[in-house]
C-alpha cells in the first residue's frame, strides 16, 4: 500500500508516529508530511526503509500551537491536494484535528479514503472533531475509554476501531544494563512533575513505606530544577512529610536511558489522571518490572488488575501506599506481575502488532 501520513503533532506524538511507520515501512511506502516547524533539514528525507518524511513549507518555521497553525492549515492542505493529483496514496491517516482538516483539504476530489486519530478528545474543538470524527472512513481510538468518548463525541460507534499504543519491545525489554541503586527498595515515576501526572500522590505515599526511595523521572532538564516551579513544589512537599531524603529528582532523562531506570526500580508507580497513552506502564511492563497504575485512560486496556499489574484510582496516596507496601514486600509477587506485564506488552503492544492492525483497518477503509 501506499500510505500518506499527516503528521501536526507534539514530540511524543511524533515519535510514536515515526515508530509505527517504521513498521509499516517494512511492507509498505509510507510518507510522513508535516508542516516544517525548524529551519533545518531537507525538504524530504529518507528516515528508514520505505519511510519518507516531506516537510510542507508553509507559515513561519517554528512549532506552533493548534489555534495559531489553523490560519496555515488550507495552504498546506492545497499543496498536498497538488501532490496527490501527481502520485496518488491508497489510504490517508491523519493525526489531531488539525491533522485531519489538512487531510480533508488534500483529498478532496481525489477519492482516498482518509482516516483519523485524535489521541485525545479536545474540548474546545469538538464541533470540529464530531464532523472530521463523522467524515473520516475510520476513526482509530487508542483505547477503549478513548473509543467511549469519541460515542459521546458523536463519532458512529460503527466508525470507530480501537488500536492501542505501541510500544518498542525491542528497547523496553526484561534483559539489559540496569541503573546503579543502593540498597533501599526502589519506587519510580517517569514524566512531568505537574499535580495531575501523579507524583505528587507518591510522595504523600512515602510516609506510611519505612526505608523505601522515590526516584522521579521528569520535567526540566536536570539544571533547570532550582528554578521549575513544580520541581519546588514537589521538593517542599516532601520536607513537609519528612521524606526529603528518599525523594531524588533527576530532571529530564534521556529517552534511551529510560529503560535501564526502570529496570533498576521494585516498582514503577504511574498514577495520572488521565492515561491517554499509557505508555510509562507499557513501558514499564515490556521491562517486566511490576506497575501500579492508576485505573484510568489506556491503562485500563493494558493492566490487567492483579494479572499484570496493580490498579488504583488516582489522588489515592493511602491507597498507593498500602499496593505499594503488599508489591515491595511480597517477591513473589513481584517476579509474577514482572512476567505477565512483559509477555502482555511483547504480545499485544509490539510495534509489529499495531503495525498488522492499522493495516486492516487501512485495507477495510479501502474496501
């Protein structure tokens, strides 16, 4: 097939995106088209066997937010209408709504069935995701509460097919260098610092788990700290509950140093509000080290509580402590919850299981 990808999307996104058409790059010809957002880099790059990636020069050269990339949106859809006259692709796969507004521009008289993915739900453009959501051929939710939503938007539940996150299985795997620890069982965090990404909830849970550390992973970059208003919190809170000394914060990490953290962790603790990747658990589970997760978003797809993991609603600290406690002090249980994440992750979240997915819904939004 040939596949068009319209890619407007944030640097997770992006890398998730790049991850998966690499994938799909394997059977496939895929191009990624994007709206350039840096002055560097060639007008179209070969990123990996059977994968392109296009810039559309189209407004200034600098990331922007949705609202202040709409005014570009129709140019940069007419120059892809141009381009797909010329060199026709099977089937187009649009990301966000802008994504999915260019997508439409591009398309239009060309019959090519489109496809969309949201990642989430934005509020304060529904109207505008309910009538992409209702002319899409398909609608790709990443989980089953995404799916839920996208009902109430107004999508047709018949338009919808639920296709999870991915997760590289190759880099987040049980073998592998493992992070330098001293002798105190390990909790870890991955991610923003922010009240609602949940280690605020782990520390006020610290208190009630003896000589336990808390090591978080996140945020600004190391040097930045001092100044990162959540960083201050974080670290105040902790004086507070006289846990200072169990709590490290590292800063940002880098992304290929992430898996051996985890390795080095008893647990890793993820407990957002929202989970609309879950990717920190999925991550955390192919390293078959043992999650509490907070029952939310996409981790309610991929934890299967007391299988493959631990649930726990979030804001809960005495709840977390209490999992936590049963989790650090019970090895057997550790080393079963290990073994069931990974095999979850390796046989349902693969780059190579997602990858084989999207195609059936391409090939079905083609028929």
């Amino acid at each position: 097939m040939n596949i068009a990808i319209v890619a407007s999307a944030n640097g997770n996104q992006r890398h998730r995106i790049l991850s998966v058409a690499r994938e799909l790059g394997r059977d496939h010809h895929v191009t990624i088209y994007s709206r350039r957002d840096n002055a560097d880099g060639k007008p179209k790059t070969r990123v990996a066997p059977g994968v392109t990636l296009e810039h559309i020069d189209v407004g200034p050269a600098k990331e922007l937010t949705g609202d202040e990339v709409a005014p570009y949106l129709n140019e940069v859809g007419n120059q892809l209408m141009k381009r797909w006259s010329q060199e026709r692709p099977d089937v187009i796969h649009a990301h966000s709504w802008t994504g999915g507004l260019v997508a439409v521009t591009g398309a239009k008289g060309l019959g090519v069935p489109v496809t969309q993915t949201f990642h989430t739900v934005d509020t304060t453009h529904m109207e505008l995701e309910r009538a992409l959501g209702r002319r899409a051929n398909a609608v790709i939710a990443g989980s089953g509460d995404e799916e839920s939503a996208l009902i109430r938007l107004g999508v047709p539940r018949g338009n919808i097919a639920v296709v999870p996150y991915g997760v590289d299985t190759e880099r987040f795997q049980r073998r592998g260098a493992i992070a330098t620890r001293g002798n105190r069982k390990r909790l870890l965090h991955v991610g923003p610092l922010s009240i609602d990404r949940g280690a605020h909830t782990i520390v006020r849970a610290l208190p009630g788990l003896g000589d336990v550390e808390l090591v978080i992973a996140g945020g600004p970059e190391p040097e930045d700290l001092d100044q990162d208003r959540d960083a201050r919190r974080l670290r105040a809170l902790a004086e507070q509950l006289g846990v200072a000394d169990r709590v490290t914060l590292l800063g940002q990490v880098k992304r290929a140093a992430v898996p051996k953290l985890m390795r080095s962790a008893d647990a890793v603790v993820s407990v957002p509000r929202d989970a609309v990747t879950g990717i920190v658990a999925l991550e955390a589970m192919a390293c078959g080290v043992p999650v509490i997760a907070s029952a939310v978003g996409a981790h309610l797809d991929s934890i299967i509580d007391g299988v493959t993991g631990l649930l726990v609603p979030p804001d809960r600290p005495a709840r977390t402590a209490r999992l936590a406690r049963e989790l650090l002090y019970d090895p057997t249980l550790r080393t079963a919850l290990g073994y069931a994440g990974a095999d979850r992750a390796r046989s349902r979240y693969s780059w190579e299981r997602v990858s084989q997915e999207l195609v059936r819904v391409y090939e079905a939004a083609c028929a």
